[in-house]
C-alpha cells in the first residue's frame, strides 16, 4: 500500500512565533514560543502531525506585578520579558525554563497537566541566555550562554540550579561574526551529545546570515566538533533560516522547525526534514530549506483523524457570559482586570480608562493578536459614547512605529482620528469631526519586501469602506522585538473614568 503524505508549504506559520522549542510526548508534539512583554506569556502550541498548531495553554498569566508591567510612570519591559523558553517532560513533569532580562531573573516552571494555563512558576537570580535542558548521563543540566557556552546541573525537580555546578563547557569562535553562537537546543543520541545553536557571520563572510551551527561530543569535557547544517535564506535577502529544534516521530522519521527573520510581520517558522549521516543532523535538502515538500500523513506522523484546530488568529464576536478570553488574544503588558469586561455591555469588550497615558505604547490593557503574511485584514465595530474629554480609542497596528485609528474627544466634539508614528520619530494625527459615535473601523496589513504597512479604513455599515489618514511604515526594531500586531486599544489622556465598547471583531484575512 503507498504510504499516505501531506504537502508542507514553507514558511509553515505565516505569523510571528520564534525560538521555538518542540517536545515530543507519544504521538503528540508541544511547541513553545517567545512572546515577550505580551500576557499571559509562554504560549504552548499542541500539533498531531507537525504541521498544523493550536495555542492550547500559557505557562504563565502574568511575570511580577511592578511599575513596568502595569506601564506606569514611564516604565514599560518593551523588548523583555519571557525570552527563548526551552521544553521538557521528566517523570511525568512538564517542564519550562526561560529568561527575563528586565527582572535579571531566569524562571522555571513546571505542571503535569501541560494544556493547561499558569503552571507552578519560581525562580532564580541571573540570566542564564538562551538555555537548553539536557539530560546526560542519569544527570539534569541546561546549557547556556553567548559566545561563552556554559553548563550548570539542576536540582531534581528541574526548578533550580544546584550551587557550585556552574562552568565554561565551550568556547566558539568569534573572528568574523557579528553574533557569537546562541540560541541553544542540546540532544542525545547514539551517544553523542549535540549542541544545535546559531552564529551570524559579519557582512560578507559565508553569505553574512544567520546560520545553525551544531557541536557534538562523546563527553562533556570534549573534545568538541563543528559543522555548519544549514546557510540559506530560502530566497529572502540575506535573511538565514536558524534557530529551532529537532524532533523524531514515534517511527523514527527526524524533523527540524526553524524560524527565519520576515521584516514587520516578524519571526516565522520552517518545517524541513532531517536525516542522519555519520551521526551528523542533516537539515533540508541539498543544503536548501524546501519550499514545498511532502512528508508521511500517516498515524507515526501524528495525523488528527477527522478533527480540527483552531487557528491562530480568529474573529471575536465578543458575545461571551464571562471574562475570559480567547487563547489567540493577549494583553499589552499586564492587564488591570477591573478595566475590561464581557458582562457589563453583554455583546461587547468593554475597555474602561483607569490609568491615564501619554499615547500608545504607555497605554494599558490593549488587547492585541498576531498579523500574518503577506496580507492581513481586520475590523471592528466601536461605540465610543462612553468616552470622556481627552480620550482616545480604537483599532491599530501596535509595533515600534504604529498606526491608529479611531474616536478621539475634545472638547465635548467626537473625532475621526488617526496618529502614525513614522520612523524618524515624529507623530502625525489627523482628524475630522466624526458624524456617529458608533462606527466601524478597518485595519489592513501588507507584508513583503517591497511594501511593509498599515493602511486604515472607516465605515457606518461594516461593508463599504473609507480610507482615512496616511499608512503606517512598518518595521521591525529590536526596541519592541516582536511582529506587528492588530491591537484594541482606549485610553485617557487627561482624566480617568472613560470607556469604549467594541463588538463584532472579524478577522477579514491572513493568519
């Protein structure tokens, strides 16, 4: 009987999900992903067959409740936050480990029921970059570091470093490269142990990209040999494909998810195959990240039989009888709980103002999703009766430079507003006065590399729309670190105790 296949398009998820790490439990594979300042924070993805993820929990619901995360006084943790977490199962434990820069802590995590969110969370002092956990030997470690790639032994539950074990485990090179390895996945197999990591070499030198770098060694005291398994931009400019994990299937088939650099809309995943040569991971196929390839359907696969996921990014009729959200969604830093709702306004997503803000990026309980290539589409119904003299609320595409558009007051006046943060920092805003206070809005996102922007649109009746304002210049800036997303967002800017009523939000495209 011919063996049954899928067709994997690259990139697999055309939306921003980077270092990603796979684990593997029977037939069902977890993927975690970065998502920084955004809460609840750690997503963790659930797949049957490689291919096709759903959000399905989140490690945690909120970091610390400080200044930073509430976005008070000036403080913000913009580019911080949960960094590269790394993924584990021991002894019918689940486990998580990642960095926070801002905080100068490294948290560890752990919960036996992994597709549920808010798992028992400490932590330790220092930052211990980019870790990997590794098991050698009968004994726990994770390894670590820039450039300067570290090993430390963990205690037997995996939530803590044991004192005293911290040492250098290898020194990589540093001649020629605008970024020394990072970005670690360790592995065992056949008894060797590999350190998968990237470097990126300076402009020039071996195609000036990212590239995954893989050490391996029969010991942890050496010695220690390199290869280079894959230098290629599968056709982006100069943008390498780098930086994931590996993973085998029940039937021993070997597989490799990388994420590339893709401009505004951020960091997107690779699936490729994996073979074995002289017990050296080979990634891809001729030294290239396939485009189109099929790989087995079959049951070793971990194909779902007759069901579905969700996807991962959706419409919201915001009809709901409780305030809870959709996984798809995520608060701009921590969320003040008693400044949204489902219940007061049955129908809407209320966002009330109890915190005052200077624009944008200070302003709380933003609700955002992620944005997909090449081309994204949203909108949503606003009332903005509820706002006071002062307020601002609506749609936008939240990233370093943003776009926004909505109902701002003034004066006892209701505007049609926008305000477009360009890249060499001026702020513009244009406004009309606006005819209704209930009216819809529209956001459009373009993704390529000739055209990277946002482009708003107004409505009375949802169908026929109406540009208004200038687009927004995209692009992605290690200051925010994250892709662009579509955001719903109200805030005062003088007084406090104003609201703004959304409904109906339609995912129109992409994702």
């Amino acid at each position: 009987m011919k063996e049954k296949t899928m067709k994997v398009k690259n990139p697999l998820l055309c939306v921003d999900m980077p270092d990603p790490d796979l684990l593997r439990v029977g037939d069902v594979w977890y993927m975690v992903s970065t998502t920084m300042f955004y809460l609840p924070g750690g997503p963790v993805l659930r797949s049957e067959d490689l291919c096709h993820w759903e959000i399905v929990s989140y490690i945690f619901e909120e970091l610390e409740d400080n200044e930073a995360y509430r976005l008070q006084n000036g403080k913000n943790a913009y580019g911080c936050g949960q960094w590269a977490t790394s993924l584990t199962w021991k002894d019918g434990w689940y486990h998580a480990c990642f960095v926070c820069n801002d905080l100068n802590r490294t948290y560890f995590c752990r919960t036996r029921e992994v597709e549920q969110s808010g798992w028992e969370k400490t932590w330790v002092e220092g930052i211990y970059h980019d870790m990997s956990f590794l098991f050698w030997e009968g004994r726990s470690w994770i390894v670590y570091g820039n450039g300067e790639l570290r090993i430390a032994e963990l205690q037997e539950d995996l939530m803590g470093v044991k004192q005293g074990t911290d040492r250098l485990l290898l020194e990589t090179p540093s001649e020629g490269l605008r970024l020394r390895c990072e970005g670690c996945r360790a592995y065992v197999r056949n008894g060797y142990l590999y350190l998968l990591l990237i470097d990126w070499p300076e402009e020039g030198v071996d195609g000036g990209r990212r590239r995954e770098i893989c050490y391996r060694s029969r010991s942890l005291d050496g010695p220690f040999e390199r290869r280079v398994l894959l230098n290629d931009d599968a056709g982006r400019g100069a943008c390498g494909v780098a930086q994931g994990a590996l993973t085998d299937t029940p039937s021993g088939e070997w597989y490799a998810m990388m994420f590339q650099d893709r401009g505004a809309v951020g960091r997107i995943p690779y699936l490729m195959p994996v073979r074995w040569e002289d017990d050296w991971p080979v990634l891809g196929e001729n030294g290239k990240v396939p485009l189109e390839w099929e790989m087995p359907s079959g049951k070793d696969a971990g194909k779902r039989d007759g069901g579905s996921v969700e996807e991962l990014v959706i419409s919201d009729s915001f009809d709901h009888s409780e305030n809870r959200l959709a996984l798809q969604w995520q608060w701009n830093h921590s969320a003040d709980p008693e400044a949204w709702s489902f219940t007061e306004r049955p129908g809407c997503l209320r966002i009330k103002n109890l915190q005052t803000a200077s624009g944008l990026l200070d302003a709380r309980n933003t609700l955002t999703q992620r944005t997909g290539e090449p081309f994204s589409a949203f909108a949503v119904k606003l009332d903005g009766s509820g706002l006071k003299d002062g307020d601002f609320a609506g749609m936008c595409a939240l990233q370093g430079f943003y776009g926004q558009i909505g109902l701002a007051k003034e004066n006892g006046i209701w505007y049609l507003q926008t305000v477009v943060k360009d890249a060499d920092g001026s702020v513009r805003c244009e406004r009309i006065p606006a005819e209704e206070k209930r009216i819809w809005l529209k956001t459009e996102f373009y993704y390529s590399e000739q055209r990277e922007e946002a482009s708003f649109f107004f409505s009375s009746d949802g169908e026929n729309w109406t540009p208004f304002g200038n687009p927004v210049k995209l692009k992605f800036t290690l200051d925010i670190f994250v892709g662009c997303r579509v955001g719903l967002f109200s805030y005062g800017t003088v007084q406090t105790g104003g609201f703004a009523d959304f409904r109906e939000f339609r995912r129109i495209c992409g994702g």
